[in-house]
C-alpha cells in the first residue's frame, strides 16, 4: 500500500542486512503487492481529481506518479528499518546514550513501523501500549505522506509546466490526502483481522508445551490464564516446570 511507500543504493554496500531484512523485506513484499492491486483505484480517484483541474492526461500521470512513489517508498523504507533497529538495539543506545532513553525508544517505534504487517488492537507484541503503536503509526503514515508528496508533485510538476507550481503542490496534496483517507478506510478492517489471527497464533504457541515465542514472556504477564494452560500442558506431557517457562539459549525476548 502507499504506507509502505536512491537512498538505500547509497547504503546497501556499508549496512549489515541480515539484522533487518527478515522483519522489513517480507512486509515490504506483501504491502506492495497490495498496493499493485489498489493502484488503479487510487489513480482513478486522483486522476478524477486532476482532471476537474484541467491538467494533462490526469489518469495516466496518476498512475505513473503513483507507481513512482511506490518504487521510492522501497529504498526509504528499508533504510528506516535500518535505523529503527539500530536505534533499539544495545549498540545504537550504548553510542547514542546522549539521547534520552524515551526519545531513543519512540523514534525506533516510528521507523520500525514499517515491519509490522498490521497493527494489534490488542495484545501487542513490538510496543509497551496501544497509544505508543498508534503515535508511531502516525508518524510512520506522516513521513510516507511527505515521500508520496516530494515524489508525486515532482512528476506533475514537470508534466504540466503550464500551471503555476503553487497549483501543483496544492493539488497533489489534496489528492494525496483523499486517497490517504480511502487507503486507511481500506487497510483498517484487514490489520483488525490479522491483528486477532496473529494474536491467536501467539497464544496458541505460548500455551503449548513444544513451542515457544520471543513474545511468551510478556503474553504470559498480559494475560496469566496463558501461562497457566502451558503449565497444565506441560505437566500433562511430562516437561519439567521450570524448563516449561524458561525460554531456550539465544531466543530473543520481546519486552
């Protein structure tokens, strides 16, 4: 979609891939596929808007203009990635210790928004609240918004030199903003019902004996009667109690 909208190319020699293209790579590959099928709506919609504008061939530059913003959003993306993860791991904050812990973490939750593939309107696995997800979520929509924008009004821009730039600018953010509108309208029932079968998925994998889940640890304190049901299966497969609740060597925990 256009949330997950030649900086990368610039980096991608000198950055460690490994420590975020398992998170970022897959979500970016499904949003985008997403995006391909709501592209023609979304140029519609805009090129309806430009052409009551009177620019030039409003349906096609708006779905070229879109398909732009949508191949930028790939590089910006994955270098946001980088820097959340940086950011929220011990290194970045032992060489960023002047930044103040709560700042360090905020910024992380906005640029690693990206990775989620939908927001948990309940038990959430990457944040400390609902109202951390949701300001990062804004945020994260904020700077997609202003890439969408910088890409988008430099392309009408350029093929519509008759009218005045102001025009141009001003257009393009309203139509961005309308199809920003209808993209939420879009995406929000979907992220519900992923958010509930991802959920799901976790306490079915924190209740069973064999399985395990970097997010046990705070599923168990969110919710005890989870954690009780482990221990019940675990006694009812002959697995010791304290091996039952300790997560195993190099499993990284979710706090």
């Amino acid at each position: 979609m256009k949330i997950r909208h030649a900086v990368c190319l610039l980096l991608g020699g000198s950055l460690s891939f490994a420590a975020h293209a398992n998170g970022f790579m897959p979500t970016m590959i499904f949003a985008n596929a997403l995006w391909l099928v709501v592209l023609p709506i979304v140029s519609l919609l805009e090129g309806w808007m430009m052409k009551r504008w009177g620019w030039q061939a409003p349906y096609k530059n708006s779905f070229w203009a879109n398909f732009w913003s949508m191949i930028a959003a790939i590089p910006v993306g994955l270098a946001l990635s980088y820097i959340g993860s940086y950011l929220a791991s011990p290194q970045g904050q032992a060489t960023l210790s002047l930044i103040p812990a709560v700042a360090s973490r905020t910024m992380a939750a906005i640029f690693l928004y990206g990775n989620l593939p939908a927001p948990s309107y309940g038990y959430i696995t990457s944040y400390g609240s609902m109202a951390s997800l949701s300001l990062a979520g804004l945020a994260f929509i904020g700077i997609c918004w202003v890439l969408t924008f910088a890409v988008e009004a430099r392309y009408h821009r350029v093929r519509n030199p008759s009218i005045p730039g102001a025009s141009i600018y001003r257009g393009v953010a309203v139509s961005n903003l309308v199809s920003y509108g209808l993209l939420l309208l879009m995406w929000l029932p979907y992220s519900y019902f992923s958010a509930i079968a991802n959920e799901s998925m976790e306490r079915s994998m924190c209740t069973r004996s064999s399985t395990w889940s970097s997010s046990c640890l705070k599923m168990w304190s969110l919710y005890p009667e989870v954690k009780m049901e482990r221990l019940k299966n675990c006694q009812d497969d002959g697995v010791d109690a304290t091996a039952c609740i300790t997560p195993p060597p190099g499993l990284r925990i979710l706090n």
